[in-house]
C-alpha cells in the first residue's frame, strides 16, 4: 500500500497546501466517517459507481484509489497511536504494581523512633498511604478495564513533617560526629602507645640499669656483716653533701608557705641507713601543731627534698589543701603555680576555691596551666572531661 511505502509524503501535490497537519488529518476523519453515513449496508466508501461527497461528481479510478489510501493511512495512524497508548497504559500499570504502601512496618527501627517522638504524625502518614494504596488499586482496576473513572487525587504536605525532617537530619549528624569522634579517640590512643614506647625505649638503659642496682641492693641486704661503720659513713656523707642544704631548703619552703614554727632537724641511722627527724623545740610536732600546720610542714618537707634531686621532671600532688584555711590555701596555690614555672606539677583536688586560686597565681605568674574535671559517667568512674 502507499501509506506504508511512502507514508505522508505519498499525498504530498502542489496543488493543495498542509497534507499532514493535524487540520488535514482531522478532515480526511470526518470524511470517513461521513463516508460510513451514506453505506447503511456498511460496504466500503467509495465503490466504483458512488459520487464524490462534496461535489457529487463520479469518482475516476484514481481518485477511489487515493480515498481508499487516505483511509488506510489514517487506520495505521489510529492503530499506532492505540498500540503507544496501550503500552503507556502498560507502563503505568506497573509502575502502580510495584508502590509500596508499607513503609512504617512494626518492627522498624525507623517506625519505634517515629513511635516514640511522633506519634500523631505516624498516625497520619500510615492514613494517608492507606488512603493512596486503595486509590492506586483502583486506577489499576480503571487500566485493566479500560474504564475512565474520575478519582479525587491525594496530596500531602510535605510542610507538615518539617519538624520530623530536622530532627531526623540533626540526630544523623550526631551519629556522624559520634563516629568521627571515635575514630579519633582510637586515633589518640594510638598516638599516646607510640609516644610511650618512644619514650620508654629513649630510657630503657636507664631502666635497665635501675633494676640492676636494685637487684643489688637486694642481696646487699642480705648480706651478714656489721653494718656500724656503713651507718656511720652514711650519716656522715649526709651531714656533709646533703643535710644542710636540705635544711637551707626546708626553711625557704616555710618562709614560703607561712610555716616557720620553729622546726629543729635531727638524724637518726641504723642498718647502713639514716633516718631524718623533724621536732618542735623539743616536742613531737602532733602535739602542739594543728592538722592544717602539719600539713604545711609535710609540704615543706617534700618540697626541699624534691629541690635537691636532680633527676625530678614532675610532681603530684594528691588533695594537698584539706583542713586548711582560705589564706593557707592560697598562699599554697600560690607556691605551686611557682613551681609549674620550673617543671610539670599535677594537682588533684575536690577543693574549687583552691582550683580558682591556682588558677588566679598562674594568670599572675603567666604560667601555662590547664583545668580538667574527672567524673564518674554512668557507674563508670574516670571520665575526663578537657578543658
């Protein structure tokens, strides 16, 4: 047939203007079908005797062929615009099979959050997808059928979950940087080994040596031999290179902490070792010295003889400042803030107005000093929190 060999092209003359334009298609439709008007019979337009529908003329053999044509062409246009329509008909059919409706199943991880902080809204969405999936059933049904079925669309506002949208953005967020703080925490962990044994393999002769000389010192001990002129020796040597520096010390340390309570130092040795002895004008100092006054003189104490090892690199200290005094706590606070100046000093306390002293001297002094809070976090003791 020509519409299939030449399609459109094939009624193209220069005789007549727009053959193929949606005007001309129109009109050779409802010719044909006035065509089907004038055969009651239902036999085909036009036959060799009929007449022209417009002019009445008898048609030639030509012009029959070219109507016969037309109508052809227009059959295979109908056909293919019904076989598109069909398989868009076929597309949307499944594509509506396959929505799911059962978004917010029970055992959702998803469903018990929106449960448990949204449930109105829950309620709502669950109606409204109900409301959609008998509506998708339906235009299935229209599509099987091929029935035109006016149906009141559903529409939702995505407005209305707005809240739920953030909230869902902002805890995926604190997922994010709870990740990221963990594998940074693994991170740290992993640098602090590395610096240990960094720093332990930097003194392991130090180490090594250490244990020997304690080693020896053990089966010295054991040793049965008299012990007088070693004790002797040792006092003597202690008298010489050490006691009073020591003394010299301990009495700039109380001048410095408001202590000077008039503390006489004394020596005592036996089994190769000599004992040191602090006395108050004669007296035991538990007998006339407050709790808090002893306290400072223990502080003293442990400061001069840190003052004269060589080998101190830092100090702790353990809640120095119980049953003292604001102004004792102080000038404590003061004293320590010096020292952090000369080598790492660490404090515990529970004491907060100490803390806020130690803190003022080392501002004064303009000395680096860093607060932490140690906490006990659900049962788990330990916690630290950085400052």
């Amino acid at each position: 047939m020509i519409v299939k060999t030449e399609g459109i092209e094939g009624f193209k003359t220069d005789k007549i203007i727009g053959i193929g334009t949606t005007e001309w298609k129109n009109f050779i439709t409802a010719a044909e079908a006035f065509s089907k008007m004038q055969k009651p019979d239902k036999s085909l337009y036009p036959e060799s005797e009929d007449n022209c529908l417009l002019c009445h003329q008898p048609l030639p053999e030509a012009a029959q062929k070219l109507i016969k044509s037309y109508w052809a062409f227009m059959k295979s246009i109908a056909e293919e615009n019904a076989r598109k329509a069909q398989e868009t008909l076929d597309r949307l059919q499944q594509a509506f099979e396959k929505f799911n409706f059962d978004l917010f199943p029970a055992e959702n991880t998803f469903t018990g959050w929106l449960a448990e902080r949204y449930p109105k809204e829950l309620d709502k969405l669950k109606k409204t997808l109900s409301q959609q999936k008998i509506l998708s059933q339906g235009i299935i049904s229209d599509v099987q059928n091929r029935l035109v079925t006016e149906r009141l669309a559903i529409q939702v506002s995505v407005s209305d979950y707005t809240i739920i949208e953030r909230a869902i953005e902002n805890s995926i967020k604190l997922l994010q940087e709870d990740n990221q703080n963990t594998e940074l925490l693994k991170l740290l962990k992993s640098k602090v080994l590395l610096e240990h044994k960094e720093k332990f393999n930097t003194h392991f002769e130090k180490f090594e040596s250490f244990l020997k000389n304690e080693v020896w010192k053990k089966k010295a001990g054991r040793a049965s031999f008299a012990k007088r002129k070693i004790t002797d020796t040792e006092k003597a040597l202690s008298d010489k290179y050490f006691n009073q520096k020591y003394v010299d010390s301990f009495n700039r340390e109380c001048q410095k902490l408001s202590g000077s309570f008039g503390i006489d130092i004394s020596y005592t040795g036996s089994g190769g070792k000599s004992y040191r002895q602090l006395k108050l004008k004669g007296r035991n100092p538990n007998v006339v010295l407050s709790e808090g006054e002893q306290k400072v003189i223990a502080i003293a104490d442990f400061l001069a003889e840190m003052q004269l090892s060589e080998i101190n690199r830092g100090v702790i200290f353990d809640d120095p400042v119980t049953s003292l005094d604001e102004t004792r706590k102080s000038e404590i606070a003061k004293r320590f803030a010096q020292e952090c100046m000369v080598k790492q000093t660490i404090i515990f306390t529970h004491d907060l107005v100490f803390v806020s002293s130690l803190i003022g001297h080392c501002t004064d002094l303009n000395t680096n000093q860093c607060c932490h809070w140690i906490e006990s976090s659900n049962g788990n003791p330990g916690h630290i929190w950085l400052n």
